[in-house]
C-alpha cells in the first residue's frame, strides 16, 4: 500500500498543479487541519514555499467556498465545507 503523502508528492510533481490544488487534496484527506500542521504536509511535497504563499492559496479556496478558516489563538484551523 502506498501512502497518502507519497502520492500526493508523486501526482504534485508530475503534473505541477497549482498550490491550492495541492492544499486543497490535503485538507480533502484530513477533513481539517491546523495551519501548522497544513505546512508541514505542504513541504514534504514542496520544499521552498513561503507561508505567504499557503495564505494566498487559502484565501482563494475560502472566497471560492471550498474552506472555511477560524483562528484559534496562535494557530488558525481550516475546515473542509462539505456542499
């Protein structure tokens, strides 16, 4: 069995998606996630991207009605919207 994580290191280098397609396959995977958390899947995929980067990708998947975002202290948490 492969791992979740392999596959989608595999499937983001192979056909360069876009950052937001690759957060989003990863909080499809978890349901929801702390932002913490969500970069450190984020680099094992994508070494060099900035956290600015991740927010910007985020910001667009919330506008677009994909996520949901809540802070939570120092940490935000992002949640899946089930349609």
């Amino acid at each position: 069995m492969v791992r979740k994580d392999r596959d989608l290191h595999h499937n983001y280098n192979y056909f360069k998606k876009p950052l937001h397609t690759l957060i989003y396959s990863i909080i499809k995977n978890k349901g929801n996630i702390l932002f913490s958390e969500l970069m450190r899947s984020i680099r094992e995929v994508v070494e060099d991207v900035s956290e600015s980067e991740v927010r910007k990708a985020l910001l667009k998947l919330e506008i677009w009605g994909f996520i949901s975002v809540e802070t939570e202290g120092d940490d935000s948490r992002i949640i899946l919207r089930r349609g």
